[in-house]
C-alpha cells in the first residue's frame, strides 16, 4: 500500500503546482481543478502507460484532440478523453482511485477542429456554454458513417440550409432544402431573411401566415416531407379548418404562443416524438393555402428565411 499512497500524493503536489504555475502566469479564466473519485466513461481514444507523474497531462497536451484525462491512482495508466464531462454528463462516473482532469486553456472547442467532430450543435452547446460562437463547427453528418461535415451553428441549433431558402403565397411555389445531417430532430425554426407573403391584396402582409380577420392571426407555414405530408406541425397539431361553404375545408393553419405575423423566428413546438432525417433528403416549406390549392388566386409575395434544426 505504502508506494501506491506516496505516487498519490506527489501526483497531487504536481497537480498544486501546476495550477500554481497557471496561476502565476496571470491567466484570469479559472484553471480546471482535478476531480477526485470520478471519471469520464467511454470516451477515451487513447491509454497511456505512464513513467512518470505529470506525464499524462504533457501527453494530453500534446494532441489537439485531447480534452480530458482520466488517472488511475496508482496504475501509472491513464487515458485521453476526446470529451469533457461537461460534453457528456451521464458518463461522468463516480469510481475510487481514479481522477478527471479537464484539459487546461490550450484546449481545442469541441467542433472547432476537423479530428474533433461533435455529435450535434448541441453537443457543442454542452461542452462550450456560453463560449461558443455563432459559427460553422465540425459536426458528424451521420453518427454511424463517421463522416463530419461543416455545419453553422447557433447555440444548440444547426442551420440546414446554406442560401435561404425563399417560396411564395400561390401556384405551388414551395421553398425546398435537404437535410445534411442524418438523425433525431426536436424541432425546428425558421428564420425571416427577407420578403413577406400577402393572403390578399387588401390585408397587411406577414412573414408566416394570413392577416385576413377569418384567420384569426393564425400561422400557415408549414414544413412538409417530398410527399406533401405535414412535418411542422403535424396535421394534428393545426386547427380544423372553416365550416363548409367555405373554400379551405381541410387543416392548414395553427397558433403558436408568442409568435404573431412579424416575430423575426418561427420556433416551432417540440414534437413529442422526434423526428428521424436522414441525410440528403428533401423537406419543403409550404403557405398553408398553396399547399392545399384553396383561396390563392389573390395571393402574392417571395419569403426567404434560414431554417435550424435541433438535433437530440
Ligand atoms: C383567436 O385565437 C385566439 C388564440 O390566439 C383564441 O384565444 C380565440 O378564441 C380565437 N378566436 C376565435 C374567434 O376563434
Ligand atoms: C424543447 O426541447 C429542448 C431540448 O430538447 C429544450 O431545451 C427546450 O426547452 C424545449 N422547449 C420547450 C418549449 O419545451
Ligand atoms: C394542388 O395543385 C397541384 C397542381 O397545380 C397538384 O399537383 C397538387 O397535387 C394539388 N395539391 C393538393 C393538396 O390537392
Ligand atoms: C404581386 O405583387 C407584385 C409586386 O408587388 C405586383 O406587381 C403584382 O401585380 C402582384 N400580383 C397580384 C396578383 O396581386
């Protein structure tokens, strides 16, 4: 037992004086402290033998990759993490004679190189907090391909199209983009980039629906798969359509809390079963009167907006 106890607690003292050192270089960010009793599972790209203290973290150091380490206390082993805990909570893990160390301030954001592609925007979001910038990353287009692709994002969410996507009031002029990220998707949002639609010449226009009193300020931006098949919302979420007599008999228009005809970003709801994208396939954005042909003729306008989506 008595060796194992002394490399402990020179590990520590090395540790000390590390942080002193950082310290003392007049970095104002605060240094990652060692965290005793835990480590990351599952992440590890490489187990370094080591032969002395310290080494790990010159190893950790030494590749733009690295950004955690596990220790075990005693083993003169430890491993390279291409994660943080912050990344990955649910596998950060409580296990004796072991510790976690965060990669100090050299440390590459999660994304921000090409050997270090995240899972998701989000992922980054995790991993980064409020560091993260609005900006393209590093992001595996298919978790199980392993291909990564450089995709922009903001905050958690991924923007799928690169020129705005732009559809109109009448005549099927739908807006069409691909996915470029196969997986599970929370929901969506649009965002206005320029134009707007008009429902009749009469009434004001509006970026996501029809000013027309029968309408009630409701929404007609719908997001439908190549087959016309509403996405966003589903057809259970709008709201039934007019009585009979009236010529758009079926569902194309729903309410959404806090959005009105000029919101700068239509934040759809979270669907509460996610959706599956696959990679390369088409969804359209549709006016809810063009897409079920009914009261169009006197319709009018060009939108153009950006559209993110939220990866789970
Ligand atoms: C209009 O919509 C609001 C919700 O935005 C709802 O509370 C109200 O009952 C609706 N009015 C009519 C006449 O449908
Ligand atoms: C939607 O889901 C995301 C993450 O999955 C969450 O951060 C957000 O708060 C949810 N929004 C609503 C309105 O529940
Ligand atoms: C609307 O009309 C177009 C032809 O202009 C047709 O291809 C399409 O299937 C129609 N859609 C519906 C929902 O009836
Ligand atoms: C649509 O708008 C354009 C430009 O504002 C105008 O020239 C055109 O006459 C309008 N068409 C209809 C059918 O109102």
């Amino acid at each position: 037992m008595k060796p194992k106890y002394d490399r402990f607690w020179l590990a520590v003292a090395l540790l000390v004086f590390r942080i002193g050192l950082t310290k003392a270089a007049g970095q104002c960010t605060p240094v990652s402290a060692s965290i005793y009793g835990m480590y990351l599972k599952g992440h590890a790209f490489k187990t370094v033998k080591t032969t002395f203290n310290g080494e790990c973290d010159l190893k950790c150091m030494e590749d733009p990759k690295c950004q955690s380490y596990n220790v075990f206390i005693g083993q003169n082993l430890c491993e390279l993490n291409l994660r943080t805990k912050e990344a990955r909570p649910e596998d950060f893990i409580p296990q004796l004679h072991r510790y976690y160390m965060k990669r100090g301030n050299d440390r590459a954001p999660l994304g921000s190189i090409p050997e270090l592609p995240a899972e998701s925007c989000g992922e980054i979001k995790a991993s980064e907090g409020d560091n993260m910038e609005n900006k393209e990353y590093w992001i595996y287009s298919d978790a199980n391909a392993g291909n990564a692709i450089l995709a922009h994002c903001k905050d958690a969410w991924q923007k799928l199209n690169t020129d705005p996507v732009c559809y109109g009031a009448r005549n099927d002029r739908f807006g069409p983009f691909r996915i470029p990220k196969t997986g599970l998707v929370r929901t969506m949002k649009l965002v206005h980039k320029s134009g707007s639609l008009r429902c009749n010449p009469i009434d004001p226009d509006s970026y996501w629906g029809c000013t027309f009193f029968r309408y009630n300020n409701s929404l007609l931006t719908i997001i439908t798969n190549e087959k016309g098949e509403a996405i966003l919302p589903s057809t259970a979420d709008m709201e039934e359509a007019f009585p009979t007599g009236y010529s758009c008999t079926e569902k194309h228009f729903y309410h959404l809390d806090g959005i009105d005809h000029k919101t700068p970003e239509l934040v759809f709801r979270n669907l509460s079963n996610p959706l599956s994208l696959s990679r390369g396939q088409e969804l359209r954005i549709w006016y809810g009167q063009d897409w079920k042909n009914c009261s169009e003729d006197g319709n009018n306008g060009t939108i153009c907006v950006d559209v993110f989506a939220l990866y789970i």
